[in-house]
C-alpha cells in the first residue's frame, strides 16, 4: 500500500504490485509489453486524428515524424537502474519493467517522481511539460501536471511532442544529417530528452558525438542503455 499525492494536496491511498521472480513469465513480459504498444497506438492515432503537425516538418504530422519504437525505448529505458544493471544485465532490467507494467497497468510507475521532480511512465518535469503545451496548442493535452503524468495516454503524447520538439531545435544541416540514418536519429532523442538538447547540440558541434567530451555520465549511459532496449525490442517483438 502506498499514498498518492492529489492535486487538491490530500493523500489517498493507492495498491501498487511490486517486481517479484514469481511473475517473471514470457507471458507477463508479452502482457507488459502490449499494453506499453496500446498506450503508444492510441497516442499516436490520437494526435493523428487531432492533425498536430510536426515543428521541425511542418508537411508532416507529428505521428508522421517521430518513430513509434522511441516511445516504448525511451519507457522502459526511464525505469532501468545502470547499477542495477551492472549486477543482473540489460535483459534482466528490461523483463523487471515489463513485468511492473504487466502488474499495474494504468498505475506503472504512475507514483514514481525523482529528484528533480519527473514524474510518471515517461519521466516528464513540469517545465517542460508546459513547454510542450505552449508550443503545441492544437494537441489535446491534459493542463494539470500530476493529472497529465498518470494517464497514460497523454504522457506518452506529450514525450512524442517532446521529441518533435528537440528536432526543431536543429539547424536544417544537423537535422537532415540526424533523421537520414536510424540510428543517430534514436541516440539524438534519447540524448536529448535526458538532457537539455540545446546542450546536446553543442556536445555534438565539439565532438561530432552526443554524449562526447564533457556530457554527463548519466547521459552517455542513457544513450547506451535506449540503444540495448532498441535491440532487444527488435529481437524479441520484432519492433525496430
């Protein structure tokens, strides 16, 4: 049993099942990773069917522009502890995010607030949730913060508009240059939503990398860690 703060500042009490071997099954983690899929789908068909266009492509909407296989990297890899990692591997990491989801289902990681105040399935703090919201008026975003991180649908909205945003942040040159391959193209979302991209842009101008020279070590690990998530994403459920 745990407590949940409410916008009104009152607590109520909220169930929340924990990580445990037992539930550690191919069909738990299959169960977990469809309901992440049906969170990214109904995002995606919502701000298809809302014609929220993209920032950076403006000929294109948003659900057009941002690859679906970020959401569900960029979800699981949140919720994954390098140290933990360090002891029991990526794999391992993975199946424990799966198996929360699979458990909780609305509730996954819906009480999880770090230290610098993000909060929910996809990390989100308030800045820059209300930056998304000015710069995308035509996207039907929940106002409320803490509201807006619990349900499902609109955090992960709102982490797809986060990325259409970063990619508006580049210069044509550095964007053709980041959405022609896969590959930088993920490193440069994920850098980016765990950093501010503004720095990230100026990592790269010095180092011709996104997690170079002086990026924090948070940072270079989080590029490699969505990276591992990609790859077992590909080769367990074939998304990629």
């Amino acid at each position: 049993m745990r407590t949940s703060r409410q916008p009104n500042a009152e607590w109520a009490p909220a169930v929340y099942t924990a990580y445990a071997p037992e539930l550690d099954t191919a069909k738990m983690r299959a169960h977990g990773m469809e309901y992440l899929r049906l969170q990214e789908r109904r995002s995606y068909n919502y701000l298809q069917s809302h014609d929220v266009r993209s920032r950076a492509r403006p000929d294109k909407t948003v659900a057009e522009k941002i690859p679906r296989h970020m959401v569900l990297r960029l979800m699981i890899t949140e919720h994954i502890d390098p140290n933990r990692m360090k002891y029991v591997g990526i794999e391992q990491c993975i199946h424990e995010v799966l198996i929360t989801v699979a458990a909780n289902k609305e509730k996954a990681y819906s009480f999880a607030r770090s230290s610098a105040g993000a909060l929910g399935i996809v990390q989100f703090i308030e800045p820059s949730y209300k930056m998304v919201r000015t710069n995308y008026p035509s996207a039907p975003l929940e106002p409320h913060f803490d509201t807006a991180m619990r349900d499902l649908r609109n955090a992960v909205m709102a982490s797809v508009l986060h990325m259409d945003l970063q990619l508006a942040h580049l210069p044509a040159d550095y964007l053709q240059r980041f959405t022609d391959s896969s590959y930088h193209m993920a490193a440069f979302l994920a850098a980016g939503y765990n950093r501010n991209v503004v720095k990230v842009v100026r990592t790269y101008r010095k180092t011709r990398t996104f997690t170079g020279g002086d990026a924090p070590l948070e940072n270079k690990m989080y590029v490699r860690i969505q990276d591992w998530v990609g790859d077992y994403l590909k080769r367990k459920y074939e998304i990629s």
